[in-house]
C-alpha cells in the first residue's frame, strides 16, 4: 500500500505541475516501482491518469471552457482504436515497447524545450487551417474538415492509449493548437474529458482481452494521484511555467534513457 501512495503522490504532484501531460510518466514508473511489464502497468496507470482528467475536466466544464462535443467525437473515434491499441501491445515485445514508449518520451521534451509561444492566447487567423469557431457562438463550424479532424485526433489518441496506457494530452493539445482557433485553456479542458473518456475505454478493452488488475493497488494509486494533483495545482500556481516546464522535459529525457538502457540490458 505504502509504494501504491508514494507513486500515485509523485505521478498526482507531476501531473499537477506540468499538466495532464505530467500523466505519461506513470506507466514508467510502475514498471520501475512495482517491477510489472509495460501490458500490466498500463491500464493500472490509465486509471489515476482518468481519474484525475476527469477532475481537471469536471472544473473546466464549471468555467465553460470545455467543446465538449469535439470531445465527445474525439472519444468515440479513439475507443474503438483502444482495441487496436491492446491488441498491438500484446503482440508486441516488452523490449519494443520500452524502446517505442522512450521515443515518445524524447518527443514531448523536445516540444516542451522547443516551446516559446505563451501558451494562453488563440492561434493566430492564418494558421487556423481547420476546427475554427464560430465568433458570434463561439463553437465549431462542423464541416466535413472539422470532424474529420476531430475524428483523426481521438483515433491517434485512442491507439496510443490502448498501446502505451498514456492519456493522450501528447498528441490532443498540440493538433487542437495547431489546426484550430480555440484558446490553451480550452484546449486543456476539452483535452481532460477526452483523456478521462478514452482512458475508461481503454481500461475497459484491457479488461475484455484478459487482463486482472490489482484493484486495491488501483483505489490508492488514484487516490493518491488525485491529492497530489491537487497538490501539484497550489504549487503550480507559485512557480515559474516555463521552468516547470523545463525541468520535466529534462526529466522525460532522463527516463527515456534509462527504458532504452533497460530494454537493451533486457532487463524487462
């Protein structure tokens, strides 16, 4: 019980400092912690990290900012990819996926050491290439380039959950950043429910395919990554974001190292 605590504190606090995406170094530290494979810690980690979106996105949905029909098409493109996703990671070496999860680790830290905009103001006119909103309501003209592009999102989203047990805030904030006009904070807010959704559904296909989770593991883990979530918030509030932010792309490139040592020494 004690281990379940102090990791579910340590993933809470990150995740309330950087973010949702603060959430992708749970599976990591399962593995390294509990000493489980990467197909076992997975759905494990996907629990606290929806537990505790569904939290950021319960307070998002209180000051309006969540879309939540983009999120709830995004969710239900990316379910069905959850299937996809456990079924690619069973066919899979451990060794691979380490290697395919460090990958995905370097990525994020090179976008956050790569990020210089401020990150709370709407994407400028002419970048805005799809998803735009609607000035006067303020919602999404759902054409046909909209909700394929919310629907390619959630797919990408739900396949790397379902591969890797991440939330997917990765892959959801900078194409909802990139591709349309709404602001950081709602992009984070729709991000939490999308997270939160397709988390639940991924954890439901782990189950379906055979996996038996820990369960009491499970009820600390979450628990204790929501208080330090709300932890990580205060804090938050009182430090500087981008070397918060900087410190956990370091981080992230410290923990990638050590997967692609350990998938060598195949130490699994």
């Amino acid at each position: 019980m004690l281990i379940s605590l102090l990791l579910g504190v340590c993933i809470g606090l990150i995740m309330g400092l950087t973010g949702a995406g603060g959430g992708i170094l749970a599976v990591p530290a399962l593995v390294a912690g509990m000493g489980w494979p990467m197909q076992q810690a997975a759905p494990v980690a996907l629990i606290a990290v929806g537990c505790s979106a569904a939290l950021g996105a319960l307070e998002g949905f209180q000051r309006r900012l969540v879309r939540y029909r983009a999120a709830i098409w995004m969710a239900l493109a990316g379910a069905p990819c959850t299937v996809l996703g456990n079924m690619l990671a069973r066919e899979l070496s451990q060794r691979l996926l380490m290697f395919l999860f460090a990958l995905v680790l370097l990525w994020v830290a090179y976008r956050l050491l790569h990020r210089h905009d401020s990150g709370s103001g709407h994407v400028p006119q002419d970048k805005v290439k799809a998803g735009q909103l609607d000035p006067e309501t303020g919602r999404f003209n759902w054409n046909a380039a909209t909700v394929a592009l919310v629907g390619l999102i959630g797919a990408i989203t739900g396949v790397m959950s379902g591969l890797l047990g991440v939330g997917g805030g990765f892959v959801i904030v900078p194409m909802l950043r990139r591709y349309t006009n709404v602001s950081m904070h709602g992009i984070v807010a729709t991000s939490l429910l999308v997270i939160a959704l397709v988390s639940c559904a991924s954890v439901g296909a782990a189950i379906w395919r055979g996996i038996v989770l820990p369960y009491e593991f499970c009820v600390y883990f979450s628990v204790a990554s929501a208080a330090g979530m709300l932890l990580g918030r205060f804090f938050s509030r009182r430090l500087p974001e981008q070397r918060v932010q900087q410190g956990f792309a370091v981080v992230l490139i410290c923990v990638a190292i050590g997967l692609i040592v350990k998938a060598s020494m195949r130490i699994v």
